[in-house]
C-alpha cells in the first residue's frame, strides 16, 4: 500500500513537471504583458539576426584600413564614420555583434553545466561533499569577477577562445549557489522521498524529479549571466586580452579609441551604445522571465 502511495506521489509529480499547454501559454502572454520584457525580447532577436546575417549587411570589409579615410565623421558613406586606421565603424559594429553573443552564450554554457552539478552535488549529497564544493565557491566569489577572469587570461593567454572559458568559469559560482539553495529546498519533498525509496538513482533523482522544479531561476539566471558575459568580454577586450586584432570586438573598439575622446568622440561613442543596449535587452528579458515564470506574480 505504502508503495502504491509512493508511485502515485511520483506520478503525481511527473504531471506537474509535464506543464500543460495552457500553463505554457499562460507564461508566454506573461512574458507578453511585460512591455520592458518584449522590448528586450525584440532588441535580442534584431541581434541575433544581425549576428547571422551580418556578413549580408556590411557595407565595407569591417578589418579593412584605409589610412587615408581615417577619423572620418559619420556620413552618408561611413554611417557611423572611420577609426583610426580607416576602419569603417558601422562595419565593426556588425561584425562585433556575432563575437559578443557567441562569446557570451558559450561562456553561459559552461558556467551553467558546471554550476548545476556542481550545485546538485552540494545540495544533494551535502556533508562533506556541500562543505569542499561551497568553500571552493566562496572563494571564488571573495574576488572580483573582472579580476579573477583576468587571473584565467594570464595563466590561459590572450584570445577569444581563452576569453570564453576564464568568463565562463568566474561565473561558475552563481549557479552553484543558486541549484544548491534550490535543491535544498525541494529535496526533502515527499516525491523526492518517495522516488528514492522505490531505488531511484541519485542522478536520476536530481535530474528527473529536482532539477525540472528549479528550472526557471536556472534559465532566469541564465538570460542575465549572458548580459555580464557579455560586460566581462567587453572589458577583456578593453584591456587587450580579449579578441586581438584585426578581429572586431565592442570592448576592443572602446579601448583602442580612448585616446581619441576629445577628438573623434564617435569612435567610442557606437561601441558604448552596442554594449550598453545588448545588457539591457538581456536584462530586461531576464526580469520578464523571472516574473513570466512565478505564478505569484501572474496577474489571475
């Protein structure tokens, strides 16, 4: 009889996790009624476009120099004007746009996978295990995140590649933090008790009947860790350690041109303009989510 229990508890749960189509709807027009959300959701999907599409859209070769073009104004030849180097800025733009979402989306992904085990390990297992991983986690965060990616690129050296993995690891506590806070909160429900008295498998445990219930502060989290991986590229970049030349890069753009702030302004004005509003796109559909997917704050 207690068996029988057992199973319709899980079941039970398992209906839960497998959200209708109404539940999903529900959120979606959530998510819609979030004026800020779909303006961030708008902004992200004119970016992404512009990432695939850019090559189509360049008017000029974006690591092409012509000195003899260079600190042209904005014109209707060069609509957002020249570097330095001749460098048709519009072009760059463009052509950095593809560096910082790729770089900031593979940067999530690592944190992301390695934080949610390392988190569901802590949470679940806890003793020993929660006290070495969260310590180590602890540490981590005692330092800067911009100082500790820097640390990574000095041990890893310069490039995008090197770049991807020192942003994605320094961010790799956050989501420790956040599963195993979630997990703990969670783990001792009566399904997860009734899944492991009929011979579940702690992975199995973790992944089927836990980690589903704190999905959305996972994705929630997520969606804003790309707009700081997109922040930690840019100054990566200002500082030379990010993508190296002729690459484009918004962060390397700012740092080769702060020498030119007086004089040709618009060389860091475009850059400061892409970055700051592919942050708060991202930031504004996080917000969104995080709202879309509590029920609390669901307007009934």
């Amino acid at each position: 009889m207690t068996e029988m229990n057992e199973e319709k508890a899980i079941q039970s749960q398992t209906e839960v996790l497998e959200k209708p189509e109404s539940q999903v709807k529900e959120m979606w027009e959530a998510l819609l009624e979030n004026k800020a959300a779909v303006v961030g959701l708008v902004i992200i999907a004119f970016l992404v476009l512009v990432a695939i599409f850019g090559p189509l859209m360049m008017p000029y070769d974006p690591n092409a120099s012509n000195m003899g073009q260079s600190f042209q104004w904005p014109s209707a030849e060069h609509l957002f004007g020249t570097d330095q180097l001749g460098r048709d800025i519009f072009s760059r733009i463009i052509a950095g746009a593809r560096i910082s979402l790729s770089v900031g989306l593979a940067a999530v992904l690592i944190s992301l996978t390695i934080g949610v085990v390392l988190g569901s390990i802590a949470g679940y297992k806890g003793g020993w295990a929660d006290t070495v991983i969260m310590r180590i986690m602890d540490m981590m965060l005692a330092i800067p995140s911009i100082l500790l990616a820097i640390a990574f690129m000095a041990a890893l050296g310069k490039g995008i590649d090197k770049a991807v993995i020192a942003i994605g690891l320094v961010s790799i506590p956050e989501y420790a933090r956040i599963v195993r806070g979630c997990i703990l909160s969670v783990k001792e429900n009566d399904y997860v008790q009734a899944a492991r008295v009929i011979g579940n498998r702690s992975g199995r445990i973790i992944f089927r009947h836990i980690l589903p219930n704190v999905l959305s502060s996972i994705v929630v989290r997520a969606t804003l860790g790309i707009s700081t991986a997109v922040l930690d590229t840019a100054a990566l970049g200002f500082l030379g350690l990010g993508v190296q030349p002729p690459q484009a890069e918004w962060g390397d753009m700012l740092g080769r041109a702060r020498g030119f702030i007086f004089t040709a302004p618009y060389t860091l004005i475009f850059p400061g303009i892409a970055i700051t509003i592919t942050v708060l796109a991202f930031n504004l559909l996080g917000d969104g989510l995080r709202d879309a997917l509590d029920p609390k704050s669901r307007k009934k």
